[in-house]
C-alpha cells in the first residue's frame, strides 16, 4: 500500500486582498494515514472564487470519504466526486446570481492500492519527485502554455508573459470549460515526493530550488523553508502540499503473493523414481507368477499349453485390460 511519510502544507495569502486558495485536509490537520490532498485556486478575476475553491474541496471529500479504500476504480471515482462537486457550484450559482462566474482550478492525488491517481484543471500544477528531479509534471491549462507549446514563446518568456495568469479550464457551475485530465502514477518508491502547487508559490520556487531544497537532510522542516521562500516576495497567494512517501510496495509485495500463491510446478506422472517403481512392481509381478507357476505345474495344475510363463503373463494382461470398462482404459490411456 502506498503511505504518506511526510506531509508539509501552505495556504498563505501573498499580495492579494484575500486568499482564494484552500486546501484539504486544512492546513496542520494533514497525517500520515490521509490517502486524499486537493489544493485549489478560486480564481480572482471572478467573484467568491474562495467559496468555489472551498466547495470543491469539500465536495470531493464528502464524495470519496464515502468509498470504500483501496478503490477498485480510482479513475472513475475521482471523475464522479468532480461531477459532484460541480454539482454543488451550479447548485450555489442559482441561488446567487451575483456568483454565477465563480470558479475554481484543482489539483488533487489520491493514493490507492498501487497507484497514485493526479488530477487536474486549470494552472495548478502536480509534480512527480524522485531524488530532487521532477519525474512527471502536470501540464496547465492556460493561455500561455498553450504559446509555448505551439512554440510561440520560451518557457522563460512564460513567466512574465502579461496574459500569464489567463487560464483555459477551470470548474464552475455554468459547466464550461471544465474537462478535468487525469494520469495515474505507477512504480513509485518510498522516499519519493509528491508536490501540488499553486502558480503562486512557482513565483519563487522552479525545479532548481526543488533539487536543492528535496536533496538537502539538513532542512527537515520542507515547509517552513518554503514559506520563507515565499513569504513577503511573492504577488499571489500561495499553497501546497508536498507528501513524501514512506511506502510505495505494492506492486512488489503483490508479485510476492502471487508468487507465493503459485501452484508448485507439476511433478510428470512418470518422473525418474516412478519409472523406478513401476520397474521394481513389474519384477515383482514377474516373479511371483513365475513361483505360481511352477507351484502349478509342480502339483499338476498346469495344462502343457500353459507351460511357457511368458505364455501365461500374455493371458492374464489380455485378461486384465479385457475387464476394465472402455472409459477406464482411454483414461488411463491419456493420463500416460
């Protein structure tokens, strides 16, 4: 089963009038035995985009809480507890008009039997780590990274691009523009990280700052150093969860048990020591017939047709194979 380690959260306001972002489990009430992290941006340029983003939150909990874990279905899960949490925004918006564009991005992972399920909406971004180098990343739907893509702008250029914070996809209760992706994380290994972030802490943390600060033992506390970071320099809110894992076995330990479930390799029916056997009963059998024999003839039971013992045995085999029914003897024909 794959378990959290270690778990360090943020949900700071940076230069804004208010924080829009929210994340689950809140901020300190993240432990180890948590298998669910969501961090979502309301979006700002919209009205009560920290109800959105707290709703989603909510709601996709609410949602997978009421699952049975491991699940069966990660993927379908999370898409039917997003469909919820839609729900409860366009729910919302018809009883208050003035909220009828909020919205909200969404990151969120889910650590299931096997595997580590992401999904996403909007710029904010899900980071696979594994030694400090960022193994996957998510990809964001935004404008600018729809430049770069089509290689219109460099990455540099990205990041002061005026239009950097216009995003293509996020959920809302009008149901627009919400198509969330999804991509399931496999063989992952203790020790490796998950980050989810907002586009606001990548203000001051790219994936060279990541390499220093996942790569140094010294810094034990990952997050307060991150605040620091960020603290008082960055312009938009801030949040994420990074997660370390402490146990990633499953794929290993279930090769274990199916191997030792393994039925042993079958042992061939004439395998060396039967064919032994088999020998040993036939001298037997020769013999005793043989003393039979000559206690026959001796006493004057045997005809003189009979007197060629391998004469008798050719009889009492014909005899023998003669008296099984038809079905026994292709039996025991195959199983040879």
């Amino acid at each position: 089963m794959i378990v959290a380690k270690q778990i360090f959260s943020l949900n700071e306001q940076g230069k804004r009038r208010n924080n829009e972002d929210n994340i689950y489990p809140p901020k300190g009430s993240a432990n180890t035995s948590d298998k669910l992290f969501i961090v979502c941006d309301g979006v700002g340029g919209e009205t009560k985009g920290e109800v959105a983003s707290e709703m989603v939150c909510t709601a996709i909990n609410q949602y997978i809480s009421k699952q049975q874990l491991p699940l069966s279905d990660g993927h379908q899960t999370i898409e039917n507890a997003i469909l919820f949490a839609n729900s409860k925004l366009a729910e919302y918006i018809t009883k208050d008009v003035a909220a009828e564009r909020m919205s909200t991005t969404l990151t969120l992972i889910l650590m299931n039997q096997q595997s580590v399920i992401a999904a996403w909406c909007g710029d904010t971004r899900i980071h696979h780590i594994r030694d400090g180098r960022v193994l996957w990343k998510s990809d964001d739907h935004s404008l600018v990274h729809e430049l770069v893509r089509n290689g219109e702008i460099s990455q540099a250029e990205a990041r002061t691009h005026p239009r950097r914070n216009v995003i293509t996809r996020c959920l809302n209760g009008q149901n627009v523009n919400n198509k969330v992706d999804f991509h399931e994380i496999t063989g992952c290994k203790a020790d490796d990280f998950f980050l989810l972030c907002t586009d606001g802490f990548l203000e001051q943390v790219d994936e060279q700052v990541l390499y220093e600060v996942l790569n140094d033992d010294q810094t034990t506390d990952k997050g307060k150093y991150f605040l620091q970071l960020c603290e008082g320099k960055t312009k938009d809110n801030f949040s994420m969860y990074l997660v370390k894992i402490a146990e990633a076995t499953a794929a290993i330990d279930m090769e274990e048990a199916n191997a030792e479930a393994e039925v042993p390799p079958v042992v061939p029916i004439f395998s060396k020591n039967r064919w032994r056997l088999a020998l040993l009963a036939m001298i037997i059998g020769i013999a005793c017939i043989t003393i039979l024999f000559i206690w026959r003839r001796k006493n004057g039971h045997i005809s003189q047709e009979d007197a060629n013992p391998q004469e008798l045995i050719r009889k009492n085999s014909v005899t023998t194979l003669a008296a099984k029914p038809p079905f026994l003897y292709q039996l025991s024909f195959i199983k040879t």
